[in-house]
C-alpha cells in the first residue's frame, strides 16, 4: 500500500463511453483488440465493435448497449464493463 488508508483512497468512477471514445484511448491501437484486453468481464463471444454505440450517449440520450468505463486510481489501468439491454 501507499500509506493511504481505505477510507482515504479515491473511490472509482465510470462513464458511459461508445467507439469514438475507445479510439480516443485505443491511442492509434487496433480499437476492437483494446476493447477485449481492457474487459472486466470477457464474453464468449467476445464483445465486437459494432455492439457498441458510435459515441458516449448525450445527457438525455439512450442507448441500448453501453460501454462503462473505469479507471483504476492507483494503476490508472483502464477497465471497461459491457452492458446491454
């Protein structure tokens, strides 16, 4: 540990995130290879690029899948949760 206590650390956040924001932290990778190394919870199939929304949703806006993006306070490893309705 850091010397923070538990109580002390950053707690997580997540925003909803869709392709455009994964290219944005793919960095030039291959999106749909950092998508599937970056899933808290891998799928078989794995989750594919046209399964997730073209950008992250506007403020009153739906989607009916989302891409929940995480990052770890300490690491700073990004983490994505795939949810679908």
């Amino acid at each position: 540990m850091n010397g923070q206590s538990i109580a002390a650390r950053p707690r997580p956040t997540s925003v909803e995130i869709g392709e455009r924001e994964l290219a944005t932290l793919a960095a030039g990778d291959d999106v749909e290879a950092f998508l599937q190394q970056h899933e808290v919870l891998a799928v078989d199939p794995p989750v594919t690029l046209d399964m997730v929304p073209p950008h992250a949703p506007a403020q009153d806006e739906t989607w009916e899948s989302t891409i929940h993006h995480f990052r770890c306070a300490n690491c700073e490893w990004d983490m994505f949760l795939w949810d679908a309705s």
